[in-house]
C-alpha cells in the first residue's frame, strides 16, 4: 500500500481551517468518488482503495491516506492534486483574512 501524506500550516483557525478541508474533499470526491464524514475535527474518507483522514487543528491540516494496490499507481498524481488544492486553498484564505478584518475595522462602531 502507498501512503500519502501532507501537513500543511496555517493561521486561519479551526473553523475556517475546516472548510478549507471540506472544500478539498469535495473536489477530491468530483475526481476520485470519495465518501466523506467529520469526525469531530477530523474529516474522514474513504471509497474502495482509499482510506484517510484529514485533521485539522488550529495550526495545520494534516492529510494521511493509503492507498491500495490498484490506486498506488498513481501516487504521485493524486498527492499533487491534493497539495496543489490544498495549497491553492489556503492561499486565497489567507489573503481574503486581512481585507475582512480591515473591513471589520473601517465599519466597526456607529456614532
């Protein structure tokens, strides 16, 4: 079996960490068919071949899955994919964070 894993820091919070995860998941479901459910703060997936978990934390989201036999194959694509939606995720996060707190900021109290 071929394990597949990838951390990846953040300072988004668990709350926005989690959708970030939800989001990577449902684009990897469209792709690959997976079956995905939280548990608690830990979203787990799964269809045949595949088994994994992402954990999300308030620092990081940490992706573990393994592969089968059939699917070990194509490693090396498949982690890219997650890395690069990931990563892509991630990003945009954290450029929207500063211009939603500076909104917050502008539009904070009324006279």
């Amino acid at each position: 079996m071929a394990d597949i894993k990838v951390v990846r820091k953040h300072h988004l919070g668990v709350a926005q960490a989690k959708k970030i995860a939800q989001k990577t998941a449902d684009d990897l479901a469209q792709e690959y068919d997976l079956k995905s459910v939280w548990d608690g703060d830990t979203l787990r997936f799964s269809r045949s071949g595949v088994e994994g978990t992402m954990a999300v934390t308030p620092t990081e989201i940490r992706l573990e899955a393994k592969l089968g036999l059939l699917l070990s194959a194509f490693k090396g694509k498949i982690e890219q994919h997650i890395e690069h939606r990931l990563d892509e995720l991630l990003l945009a996060a954290a450029a929207a964070a500063p211009a939603a707190k500076s909104g917050e900021k502008k539009g904070g109290r009324k006279a």
